[in-house]
C-alpha cells in the first residue's frame, strides 16, 4: 500500500462500493470526463477516488506523490451536491489535478520537498490556486519535486526521487518532475508547475507532455515558494493542448496582484482572454505562410546515443512544418543564441535567492515550525539533516549565501538580459518570424543518479520573460528499459503576450504528429480496479529512502 507523508492518506478507502461508478481515467481530458460527468455517466466523488485508486496502485512505482489533500473526496461531494441541484459551474467543475509542492494550499504544508519545511503551512491559498478552485478544480494533492526547484533531478530529502515513468532509470526532468510524472501516469487531469530556468518545460519534455512558461507577469507568482524574481514563472503541464489552454485561462484570471509587481505589465487587451478559442477554428491547423525561425545553436550535432534520436526527431519536426506551408528560417546566430553561455553570463538565481526565500518563509501567512531565513534553512545539521544538495549545487548555495541584488554583478547581469531581449525581438521581427523553435534538450533526459541535467535550453526565455509552449514531438528507439522510448520535446517561444498564437501552432503542429503516447512501464498502461472490500487506512512508515549518490545536508 501506497505510503505518503505523515498525516496525510488516502481517504477513500472507507468509501462503500455502491457510491462508485466505474470509470477509466487513463489519458482523461477536461472535456472527456465533463461528458461523463454531465451526461450522468458517473459522479465527481467517482472520478476523484479514481484518480486516487490509481495513485495508491503506481505511485509506489515512480514516487511522484508527496501529499494526499485530506478534503479531496469532501471537495468531490460537494460538487456532487451543485452538480444534482444544477450549480455545476467553472471549466474546471470536478478536475482533480496535483499542484507541485512549492504552491501555498490549504490545509496540506508548502514543503518545496524539503525535510526543514516539512511543518511550514500556509494560512491561506496562492491566489492562482484560488483561482483552480473558484473554476472548479479538486486538488488531489502535492506532487515531488527536485529539492526547493534548485535543478532538475527531481530528488529531495522529503519526497526521495521521482522516476521517470517511460523509463524508470531516467529522471523525470526537473524541478516540477513530480508534476510530470504524475500527469503523465494519469494521476490527475493536468498539474502546476514552477520555471525559473527549465522547470515547467523539461518535465513535459521528459514525460511526453504539454507545457506553457507564461510572458513574465502574465501569471501572479505570490504564494510560491520562490527563487528568482526575475526568472521565476508559474504554469501548467497537461496531456493535451486543450487542457493548458484552459489552465492558462484560470491562472490568468488573477490578473493583477499587488502581491506580484510583474502584473503591472499585462496589457489592457489581455486580461479576461480565453486562450482555449485559439485553438477551436480551423486556421490553428493551417500553419501555411506563417515563418519560423530555427535557432541552430541550440542543437547538439555531435552523433551520440542520447544526441542523435534528439536531432533525427527535431529534424523531422522542421520537415513537416515545410511541407505544411510555413517558412522556416535557420537562425545562425550562435554568438547571441547559446544556452550555455547565456546560463554562466547572466543567470541571477544566486544572486535573488536568498532575499526572495528569506521572505518568503517569514511570512506572516506561514504557521508552523521553519526556519525563518534562507541561511537559517542551510545550516548544516549531519546529525539530523534536513535537506538536500547534490554536488552540483554546492558552490550555488554557497554563492547565494552572500549574494544579493545589492552586488554589482547583479545591475551587470541585469544590463545584458535587456541586450538579450532586445536582440531577440530584433530577431523575430527582422526575420518577420511568428515563433522560434528548438529542442527543449539538446539530448535525452539523464539517467537517474547524474550529476546534473544537462543540455538543456529552457534559459533563453527565464532570461527574457518570453512565453513558451514545450510539446511532444517524438521518442527515441525503444530499449529493454524504455519500451516506447524516451520522450522528446520541443519549446515554441515568441513575443511578449503571444501565448494565442503560440498554441494556434502548436495545435497545428500536433494535429499532424499526434506524439502522445501513454507510458506502459510496469503496467502503468493498465486499468485500476476500485475496491474497498477489507481496506483500512495505511500506517504512516520511515520517510523514503534518498540515493547515496546525493548527501543530505552537506554543501
């Protein structure tokens, strides 16, 4: 039986058999389980202890779930209840959905997956959470991330590692890989995320999935724990375009927040904007006449097993979209457009973390014991640690502990992101271009265990608060591990509050390829069978065990 954190269980397994319908939840959509739902085929408390059947039976499997939300099957039937006395309202009426572990969500503590914040609980919602339950929304509970969103390992000292569920010596991709996994796996209709640097694009890249990095303000980041003001985004990862769409609809109705200064910026034009109509007429499938640019030194053209099957499906992408009518322009710029030299000029994560943390956890809408500074949070305990840094990130948090925004390399770094982004909208207008392209990751997810997540290209819009779609494009060659192959995915990136058209391509993109395809790794292509017959409630056991490979508390 599927263990979670102390506390907290799954609560259906009281549940009589009579007041469940029986229902397949595996690649369930928004509007699939509205047609059941509403047309009285089942009911919103089947449909949640579905999806939690289905966490108990293969969470234990791929290790994507911290926190069960102890009021799911109460939130379920109270939808029951407007559904029957004709109240069923939202886009998201009865959609259970997983928020990655740095989201503030009553009742269930924001722990960032990390052992030092295991009792550091929100008194109030993030306001782009409330906004998912205003719309409808169940929240089933909090999926695993990689330790505080700090890489993409997906690996903490709460939660252990998430495992990639098309191949289970592959990480997820990271931070949000507990999202990843979990969408992916069909324990929820679609998940939030977090995306500083790759954080929302390399698990829907990993885990055969959608994804939107939202234009920088677009979305409130208030009630998340945080890193980077200026890199940090909020979003959603989902199993098809119409799902994201409508999860972009709902975070965005917060429009703007006094709590997230960014939210000044969002146009007049933009607020109340339904982005699920740019994907409803039949011009989203026509791409004939539009320009896209290729950014070529964003490819790893060195022939190797995990760079080859990147470049032969990307490859093909770019055919398509030439037989389809658009215009592809190679952008050989890759002076300007290199991941790696982006990351080691101009990144600030170090020097934003520790102010954007420290206030953070001193909050006044946090209760329970924490510590109140991020320095407070990295005190070395060997004896009873309580949190996690790989090696890779040993000089990161060494560097961020002294670092700020008062430092002259910030205002340095600051100048050259406003030279990036003006030489990239220069790009995509002197080129006429409708979007850029480019892998999400130059080669395939890392093997569980690496030292880090190389190869990936998700900096060029953190730096430059451009949106971005990630969609499935492909796999690679199956293996004894990978029985469908490793998932690969593409990033779409555009102007400013573009997110419309980013989908209208994208949709016409996928309406060809059709690349989603469910992992079948140990059965989890399988159907659960719900039952309750002699069940009691599991008994909480020891935390779950952390690969030697990354120390806890030591940096």
């Amino acid at each position: 039986m599927k263990i979670l954190r102390p506390g907290f269980y799954l609560p259906f397994l009281a549940v009589a058999t009579a007041q469940l319908s029986p229902i397949d939840v595996r690649e369930a959509t928004i509007s699939s389980l509205h047609a059941s739902l509403f047309s009285g085929v089942t009911t919103c408390r089947a449909i949640v202890t579905a999806f939690l059947a289905r966490i108990e039976r293969f969470d234990s499997e791929i290790n994507a779930i911290i926190t069960i939300n102890p009021e799911a099957l109460q939130i379920a039937d109270s939808l029951d209840q407007a559904l029957s006395t004709g109240n069923a309202t939202g886009p998201l009426f009865c959609i259970p959905i997983v928020l990655k572990d740095n989201y503030n969500a009553i009742p269930m503590p924001a722990t960032g997956g990390c052992l030092a914040l295991n009792s550091s609980t929100p008194t109030q919602d993030a306001p782009t959470v409330t906004a998912l339950r205003q719309a409808g929304a169940v929240i089933l509970g909090k999926s695993n991330l990689h330790e505080l969103a700090l890489e993409g390992l997906s690996v903490s000292s709460l939660g252990g590692q998430t495992l990639n569920p098309y191949d289970f010596s592959r990480t997820p991709g990271g931070s949000s890989g507990g999202t990843g996994a979990a969408v992916a796996a069909s324990f929820s209709v679609f998940g939030t995320g977090t995306d500083t640097v790759n954080s929302l694009r390399s698990p829907a890249s990993a885990n055969n999935l959608f994804s939107f990095r939202p234009t920088r303000g677009l979305i409130s980041r208030a009630g998340v724990i945080p890193i980077s003001y200026t890199q940090d985004t909020v979003g959603a990862i989902g199993r098809c375009l119409p799902d994201i769409a409508t999860a972009l609809t709902v975070m965005a109705s917060v429009g703007y927040d006094p709590l997230d200064n960014a939210t000044s910026a969002i146009p007049s034009s933009v607020p109340g904007t339904d982005y699920t109509t740019f994907l409803n007429s039949g011009a989203a499938s026509n791409l004939s006449g539009i320009r896209i640019g290729v950014l070529q030194g964003f490819f790893n053209r060195t022939a190797s097993n995990e760079t080859t099957p990147v470049n032969q499906v990307m490859d093909h992408v770019v055919s398509l979209l030439g037989s389809m009518g658009a215009t592809i322009v190679k952008i050989t710029d890759t002076t300007t457009y290199n991941a790696t030299a982006m990351s080691a000029q101009m990144d600030v994560q170090t020097l934003e973390y520790r102010e954007s943390l420290t206030n953070y956890l001193s909050s006044p809408n946090l209760t329970g014991a924490r510590p109140m500074t991020m320095p407070d949070l990295y005190t070395p305990n060997q004896t009873t640690p309580e949190f996690l840094v790989i090696p890779s990130q040993y000089s990161y948090i060494e560097t961020a502990l002294v670092s700020s925004t008062s430092n002259s390399s910030w205002f340095t770094k600051q100048s050259l992101i406003a030279n990036l982004t003006r030489a990239l909208h220069s790009t995509i207008i002197a080129n006429e271009l409708t979007c850029v392209i480019y892998p999400e990751q130059k080669n395939l997810v890392v093997p569980v265990g690496s030292p880090s997540q190389s190869g990936r290209n998700g900096i060029l819009a953190a730096l430059t608060g451009s949106p971005v779609i990630t969609m499935p494009i492909g796999f690679s060659p199956a293996t004894a591990s990978a029985l469908i192959g490793i998932p690969i995915g593409m990033e779409i990136l555009g102007l400013p509050w573009s997110e419309g058209t980013l989908l209208r391509v994208a949709k016409g993109i996928d309406d060809r390829l059709h690349a989603r395809k469910m992992p079948v790794t140990n059965g989890l292509n399988e159907t659960v069978e719900v039952t309750t017959a002699n069940s009691s409630v599991p008994q909480v056991t020891p935390l779950k065990n952390i690969p030697s490979a990354y120390p806890l508390g030591v940096y």
